[in-house]
C-alpha cells in the first residue's frame, strides 16, 4: 500500500524493490491497482521477477489500471475499497505515507493485521506506534521489510 | 455465479464442469468462495483441470471458504460483493438459480455484461430474456455455455 | 424502489402516490435517491405530504441527487449500494421493473423482507413469486401496495 | 466519529455535549451508530436536545443499535462503511483517537472534508496536520469545536 500520484521517487524505488522481493518470494502481491505511484512501482517490480498481481481497484472497469495487473479485481467503490485491500492481505507493507495510505493503516490496526511501515514520515511512525505496540513494525530498506514479513509469517506456523 | 446450500445436485454437477473446462479454456474462475453448492463445485472442477480460481468473500476471513480457491479476496460485504464479483468477470455464467444468483444476473445485466443463464429455471429465463434482448443467452450443457463464451470473447477482438 | 431514467409514465406517477401515502403514514420514505423516474416521483410525492425522505445515493458526492431528499447518504459505491437500500428497509415496494430493481428484489428476498411487487410486468411477478412463497406479495394500486404493508407490520407485533 | 469500546470517560463526555450543540444548531447528526462509546455518548447527546440522528452501522441488522438513532442504515459492510460516514458529512469532528477513527479522519482528509480533532491524543494531531495543512483544525472543548464548523458552513456561502 502506498500513495498513488503523491508517490516519491523514493517510495517508487522501494515499492519496485518490494514487488521484484514479493514475487521472488513466490508470494502474492496485492495493490490498490492504479497505473500512478507505488502501485504501479509495485506491480511492475513483481512482474520483473514474474510474480502475481492482484489489483484491487476502486473503479467499475480497466480505466486507470495498471499495466502490471494479472488479477483486476473491479469493486466501483472508491476508497472505500481499501478495506478490502487490508483485509484480503496477510501482512501490509505501507511504502510512503499520505492520506489513502493512513486509511490502509488505520484499517488493518483494526482489522488485527500485522503492519509494515516503511517511510520516511517520522510522525506516521509516531502516530501509528502509538495506537499498537504490537501490529506495527518498521523496516528502514525493503529488504529489512521482507525480513520482517518471514519472520512474521514464521511465527504463525 | 450460482446457489450456495440450496444448489441442485444437477447444478453442482454442471458447476463442476464447467470449472473445469474454464480451467482447460486457459480462463480464470471467478466465484464467491464459499464451500457450499456451485461455488464450491465449480472451484473443484477448476483444480481439477490445475486451473487459477479466486474467491470474492462475503466474509472479513476465511470462514467458510471453499478449499479449491487460489486467490480470496475477502470483503466483508455480504451479499453487496455480488456486484464486485460481476464488475470483475468478462462474461457471466449463471448456474441454476435463487435469489442470490438472481442479484448476480440482474447487477450483470445493469452492468452491461454478458450473461449466459445455464439453468432449468423456466421463469428466470423469461424474466432475464425480457429484461435484456442482446445480452441474456440461454445454455442447456456446460460445454454448449462455454461455446458461447468462446464465441463472445471472439467477437470481442 | 423503481427504474431511474427507463421508468414509465404510470410507474412515475404510482410512486409519486407511493411516496405521499408513506409520508401520511408517518414512515419514512428511503429509496436511491437520484433525480429521474421512481425515486424521484416517490420523494417529490413524499415531499408533498411533508414526509421524511433519505437517499442512498450511489455517487461520492450530490451529482445527479433528487431535489427532494432530506437525509442523502453518500456511498460511492455504484450499484453495491443497493444492498444498503434493501437492508435498511423495513419492507420493499418494488414500483416498476428493470435491471437495477430486479436486484434490489432479489437481495430483499435474500435478506428476508418482504417485498411488494407494483408493477404490471408478468415474467417479473412470476419469477420472484417462484423464488419465495411467502416474502413476495402483488398489489394493483399504491393504495393496496401500502394496505400490504400496514399489515405486514401490524403482523410484526 | 470516534472510538467505541475504547473511548475514555472524557470522550464520552466530550461527544455528549457535542451531540446536544450539534441539536441546537439544527444540524442533523451521523455517526456509526453502535451503542458504545463515543457513537452513542454523542446520539444520546443529541436527543436529549430533540435533534435528528443519522446512524450508519456496519452490520446487517439492528444488533448492537444504539438506542438514540432515529435513522438507522445498515450497510452490512464493516468497517467499509467508514468511508460512508465520511462522504455522508459536511464536516467530520473526531472525538477521540483510535484505529477506526484514524481511517475516518485519513478517509476524510482524501477525500478533502474539513475535519476537526477534539482529542488529547498529540501524535495524532502532529500526524494528521502533517497531511493537511488546510483540512485538519484543532478544538479543545465541544463549544470550540462547534464554532469551528459554524465558521466552515459560513465560509461555503
């Protein structure tokens, strides 16, 4: 998860480096779909290292899609899509920070998922440390985010 | 798309056909999960040809869930995810009929997808065929609904 | 509940009844809330008789919303929120037919709420007859649609 | 909008008092509707005030209801109705902090609502105000919240 327009070139380098690491690990990946930002960074990493993509979109149909989406997934529900983001993945890896992406974060507090932060927004990290000691980690590299997700994943069996 | 627990054993048969055709078709299935009736059929039919299944969960989890699905997306939505199972599908097959599949066809129509109704549903058939001339088209067999199929996605390029 | 912009003449000026004798009830009127056919004769009707009116509405925001709502619920969500309109009514009258109140009958029905049927479409009242014995009910005339209603509830206490 | 089960006893205090301004202001209120914490602090706030309240829960039915709605919609959705809650109002007060509060203000700011936070919670405030400098105002009482939405409604005219 991560901005779309408002995306760094930062959080495109890292989202691009999380998909290739998500696909190498023959892991799934899900996004929010859209050509713009992490998103599209994302998908397209994954597709570098011939993974799955899953694109949850808020739109009715392929407008705006990214070209790196084997699953499009059409909800015509705006943001309201981004429950379902949170709620279809086992791990959230939040890549930069704005407000759609707080939204995914808040949510997957709520919804008990273990959440990665890996961003730069020192109060993003402040703010959502503080509503769970528990589900919120952050990761300084996407590397060191992937690790977090084993370790993690690990622990549940 | 089709009856949970209240699916026919001709339905669950159909359905299991027919996932496995769309498996060998190369097509990825798309149901809503659960493990009950032509849901369940149609995704066991597709793994049994090693086809890709994903499942639009009404569910925030995966109670419920049938085992032969690849991909969950889980919506916590209840019966509203129909209209995201029908946004997301290219073509629409309707195998038997209740109120929950009626809602499919119905949302499918609105949205402009072709529906292929695989039933012995006299009424439904009469009822959708007078709701939509072009796109309701009616299938006696599995492989007579994918034929159908094969031939709209034709005309499509 | 009823078409938008393909609704008859006579399914606009029933509604427009429909909406007055629920205001002289004293229920509250809630239908999708847009500015063409069913919904918005019903709410100008309900208006009319100093009744309450909510809108769910499928858009983000007013666009395209009937002059006559007083409470609009903004979704964002397309057709989905059709499942809202039926949940959150007591009863469903169904004024008129058409893709988008066929699913709205057929989710009513799935949810168990009794729907009421005003439309002179045959197949329509045949097929939703033989989906449920007991939650679809005919009625001529608005009169009689909400004499079905009085007695649903008076039934319910 | 604010916590539920997690709401402190100032929360609570803090959304009574702002539900029975927001009945003398006339204005109608929404919140989640639930019958915990700050949702129903703020619904019994308001008709003790003869105000109108709006309530848009996250199950199908009235289960856990709090008893001061007068409209209750019922969306079946979760914690997706969120962004409902959001579009459905002209200006979002939070009261309180936590993890379905935070999505809404994150909802709210995307989709470019005012929202006032009335809460002692500093890492919210500090977050929030980093990603909207224009739409995030801070209150310390009800009375000063009030007022920042009445200069608000002023301005749009």
């Amino acid at each position: 998860m991560g901005p779309g327009t408002g995306a760094s070139e930062t959080d495109c380098a890292n989202a691009y480096e999380l998909g290739k690491l998500i696909a190498q690990e023959g892991w799934v990946l899900l996004t929010g779909g859209k050509n713009v930002g992490v998103m599209d960074a994302a998908n397209t990493g994954a597709k570098a290292a011939n993974g799955l993509t899953v694109g949850i979109l808020p739109t009715a149909d392929a407008s705006g899609i990214s070209n790196a989406i084997d699953i499009p997934i059409f909800t015509d529900m705006g943001n309201a899509r981004n429950n379902i983001n949170v709620l279809s993945s086992e791990v959230v890896i939040a890549c930069g920070m704005g407000a759609g992406t707080a939204s995914e974060v808040a949510l997957a507090i709520k919804a008990n998922k273990p959440v990665v932060l890996l961003t730069d927004h020192p109060e993003g990290q402040r703010f959502f440390s503080s509503l769970s000691t528990t589900a919120v980690l952050l990761a300084e590299t996407p590397v060191a985010a992937i690790e977090i997700v084993k370790n993690f994943l690990k622990s549940q069996f």
